[in-house]
C-alpha cells in the first residue's frame, strides 16, 4: 500500500511539472506573440507606414520649423516622452495599453544619442528627428529590450513612444568659457 502511494505521489508530482511547464510561454511563443501584436498594431494604426531597415516604425506628428537640422549622433537632446506596450483585449481590440513610462511634463529628460545611453531604438529614431519636431516610434523588442524583462515591460515587448524634442544641444557647439576672477580687495 506504501509503495502505491509513493509511486501515486511520483506520478502526480511529474504531471504536475509537466503541465506547469507547458503553461509557460517559450521565449519562441512569446516572440510569435509579439510579431502578432506588432502587425495587427501597425494594419490598424499605421497601414501605410513601412518599416525602416532595422524594423523600426517612425512616424513623424509634428514637422520641425524650417530650416531645422537634423539631429545627429553627439548631439544633446532633451525630451518629453510617454512609453506604452500594446494591449490587444477583447474589448477594445488592439491598442496603445499600459503607460510604462513617461519624463513627465515639467522636465525633460535628456542623453547624448549614439552613446548607448538609451536602447538602440530610439538611437536610430533621433536620427530622423530635428529640433522641435514630435514623432510616435513603434519600437520592436530588438531594438528594445529583446528576451530581458525590464521592470514592468515584458520580455519580447513592442514599445510604442510619443517623443517630443525639447531643445538640441549641437556637439558641434561651442559654449563660451567662463572665467572666474578672485574678488578685488579694495
């Protein structure tokens, strides 16, 4: 009877990691998963928007003033933006869902672009920017964060930003040197 039991409690304590397991997204089904949400966002939103060669979407919002340049690697930017992952439920269908981030509205949040400082999609998008101008990125996970979960963003995530340049501060710039003069004793 002993040996009944032990032997019913191994085949139970098997299925039960067996099933647990299966339950448990592969890092294969959850890349399908983000090709899936990834085209059903774009056909719905964006159907005439072709990704750039790495995969990423930019589309522009807000045009800059004429005669802006572009922003280029080096430079200095300062940002407002908004983050959010895609949500696709049975309700609303498929759309921009949870807000994951944002630099708030009172202070921007800067970096230099092309220093890594930032993931790699938004690296290449500031490249298409100017100073003044406004964009939404559809980032694909591999230009994001790929198979590492970050905080509260999911392994395998699609980001969707609302970016908005501030100011652009040229590496080409020359800022003009302060001098300090010891106070004169009179």
């Amino acid at each position: 009877m002993r040996i009944r039991f032990l032997n019913l409690f191994f085949v139970f304590a098997i299925l039960s990691i067996v099933i647990s397991s299966c339950s448990t997204p592969t890092g294969q089904a959850l890349r399908d998963l983000e090709k899936e949400l990834l085209s059903k966002y774009i056909s719905k939103y964006h159907p005439n928007v072709a990704p750039k060669s790495s995969g990423l979407y930019f589309i522009e919002t807000k045009a800059a003033a004429a005669g802006a340049d572009t922003i280029k690697s080096g430079d200095l930017v300062q940002v407002y933006y908004r983050g959010y992952l895609i949500e696709d439920d049975s309700t609303n269908g498929i759309q921009d869902g949870y807000e994951f981030d944002s630099s708030g509205e009172y202070e921007p949040f800067s970096f230099t672009v092309g220093t890594g400082a930032v993931i790699t999609g938004w690296d290449e998008a500031m490249t298409y920017m100017k100073d003044g101008s406004e964009a939404k990125l559809v980032i694909p996970s591999k230009l994001g964060y790929s198979s590492q979960q970050q905080s509260s963003i999911p392994q395998y995530s699609t980001l969707v930003f609302y970016i908005k340049i501030y100011r652009v501060y040229r590496s080409t710039d020359v800022w003009p040197t302060i001098e300090i003069r010891p106070k004169s004793s009179k």
